[in-house]
C-alpha cells in the first residue's frame, strides 16, 4: 500500500507554477535523508548514492507545479483580477475558494466571483464565461483594505483551496493538484524502494517546475543532467466519466498509463514495448493511451541533450484542471511497481539497444 500522509502532505502543498518551494520542502522532508539539491528554477535533484557514478543515467521526473492564477491587479473595490498559471476552462472557475499568499507570505481564502442568476440579462445567462469577469473576493470592500490590511497586490500567487481525503471503501483519493503531486508522490515511494538497491544505471530524480506554463524546468534538468534515458511520471486526465469503458484509455483502477503520443511527443516505441513486457510479465496492471491533446514533460525532456528516449508513466486522474480530483490509489502503486521492475531490468545492453548514443550522465547530487 502506498504511503497516503506522504500523498496527503504533497497534494495539500501549495505551489502553482513559479512558486513551488513550498512543495520542494514538503517532497525534502518525505526523502528520508537521501542528497538533494536546488537549481536556480526550483527544481529539486535527488540520487540513489549507491548508483550515481559513471554508468549511463536514467533521469526520472515528476512536475511539482499546480495549476493556479497569479494576481494581475487589485480593482478600486479590492476584488482582485487573475492572469493563469495553467490551463483552465473559465465555467470552472467561479464560486470555488481559492488561497492566495499575500506579501507578508499568509495564505488567505478568496472566493472566485460570480455574478448572482438575479442581475443577469437572458444574453448574459446564455454567454460563455470570460476570465477577465471573474476576480478573487478575499472579504473586502474597498482597494485600500485589500492592499493595507490584507496584503494584497500584484504578482500574489492562488491555488484552489482543497483539502485532500481518503475513502476506504472504494480506494479512492480526493484532492488538489493529483497533476502531478500524484506523480510525485509516486516517485518518492520508487526511490524509497529502491534506496537499498544496486542497479545497471546510475539513478538521479528531478521534481521539477513549471511545467504547467512549457515543460520549462524539465528542459533545464534534462539539459543540465544529459541522461540516457527518462521516465516521467504524471497524473494524466481520465476519461472513463465520459467515455464508454471499451474506449476509455485512463480509468480509474486499471493501472498505470502507458502514452504513445500526445501533443508534445511520439514516445519511444521501443521503450514503451519494454515497459509493457515488463508489466505483463510482473502481473502489473497497465492501459494504452493514444492523446490527442494534451501533453507532459515527455515533451522537452525526449529533445534534449541530442534526443532522450522518454516513457510517461501515468496515474489517471478525474477532472484534473479543476479544483477536485478522483484517483486510485492502486493506480499509484502499479506506477510505483513498474518504474521499479523496469530499471531493475535494465542491462547496459538494453540501455544501448534504447539509445545507441547513450553516454554518461552528469550528476548534481
């Protein structure tokens, strides 16, 4: 069974893209005292000591960085306009609390506005939402008490304001941010796993940032690291509450997601193939996904540092890109349990047939 408090502290975690140390510390205390280091964009490095020499490197990867909106500015009735950190779909927005950091580093609840059915015209009912009509209310009624009293200005970083949960009965978690504190989550119990172990490839784990605004703190790691290969966790969208289950490729409780494509990256064939190999042979529940949209840190890190050969190992996840999300805690563990199989099974052979140019990685930690 995974670990739910270490599920539980990186979820609640407040970070969206660009303000991520909160989650950094959060994800250092859960390392249990393996090496970690900082780079100058907020990723986080870490390394099994045991294998980080000069072997061939295999660079894992989970996004620390939630979807969220930063401050634009501070309206004369105190409310305050948002520009996002993130996709977001703008009906999803409204009459939801959000935390917003002021200066003075304080989290605050704000509600998203919305207008009451009572003052709308028929036009306004039947017209699609806009992001610059909905503002934060953090409880004020003038600019001067939300800038003097509050601490609020431009620049303030919000996350949804939700608090995750466990249910028993049915495996299932609810919370914030699984996209990818899911896969974060998934890489700290990997590497917990692995802590005592003795592998064919040197190991180094990168949280990284930002990687809801262009994948950009996996291209500076994988850059920085040139690893042999990469395998990126992530908590992917599921479609089994819209989609009829012969066709769903992300459902809750059938495995960890194997992508082929998505908008970022044609994964490589012959890494995917492997790790399905290895899932059947190790009973380990999987499903295939081919994405039309969408994509991951697959995306920057599989053009680095001459080509990478890159696999997205994926936890599903109901309604990401909102404020709650559903997701399987059996799920979690199949991840964990393949990433684990697949670089025990890895043989400097097998590193070569993946990549022929392979060379040796360049350690920070």
């Amino acid at each position: 069974m995974i670990n739910l408090k270490t599920c539980a502290a990186i979820s609640n975690a407040f970070g969206p893209s660009g303000f991520e140390d909160p989650v950094a510390d959060v994800i250092g205390q859960e390392l249990h005292g393996l090496p970690a280091r900082r780079d100058s964009i907020g990723n986080l490095y870490t390394a099994l000591p045991q294998n980080t020499g000069s072997r061939p490197m295999v660079m894992l990867d989970a996004h620390m960085d939630e979807v969220g909106f930063m401050v634009q500015s501070v309206a004369s009735n105190g409310l305050l306009r948002l520009t996002p950190l993130g996709g977001w779909v703008e009906h999803n927005i409204p009459a939801h609390t959000f935390l917003v950091r002021n200066r003075r580093g304080e989290l605050l609840r704000a509600v998203s506005s919305s207008k009451p059915p009572h003052f709308m015209s028929a036009a306004e009912r039947s017209a699609p939402l806009t992001l610059n009509s909905i503002l934060l209310d953090a409880g004020v009624c003038c600019k001067e008490d939300a800038t003097g009293l509050l601490g609020l200005e431009a620049g303030l970083p919000a996350v949804p304001d939700v608090a995750f949960t466990y249910l028993e009965a049915t495996g299932l978690m609810l919370g914030k941010a699984f996209d990818c504190r899911l896969g974060c989550a998934a890489q700290v119990e990997a590497l917990r796993a692995l802590q005592n172990e003795t592998l064919c490839a040197d190991i180094t784990a990168v949280f990284s940032t930002q990687e809801e605004v262009g994948a950009r703190g996996a291209r500076a790691a994988a850059e920085r690291l040139r690893p042999a290969l990469a395998i990126c966790f992530e908590g992917t969208p599921a479609d089994d509450a819209f989609t009829p289950p012969e066709d769903a490729q992300g459902a809750l409780k059938k495995g960890v997601q194997l992508r082929f494509r998505d908008n970022g990256m044609i994964s490589h064939a012959g890494f995917v193939a492997l790790a399905r190999k290895i899932a059947e042979e190790n009973n380990i529940p999987h499903q295939c996904a081919v994405r039309t949209g969408g994509g991951t840190n697959g995306g920057s890190i599989h053009l680095a540092a001459g080509g990478v050969p890159t696999l997205v190992l994926g936890i599903p996840v109901r309604y990401a890109h909102t404020h709650y999300g559903y997701a399987a805690a059996s799920d979690v563990e199949a991840a964990v349990s393949l990433a684990c199989a697949l670089l025990r099974a890895l043989t400097p052979e097998t590193i070569r047939s993946l990549n022929p140019m392979a060379e040796t990685g360049t350690p920070v930690v």
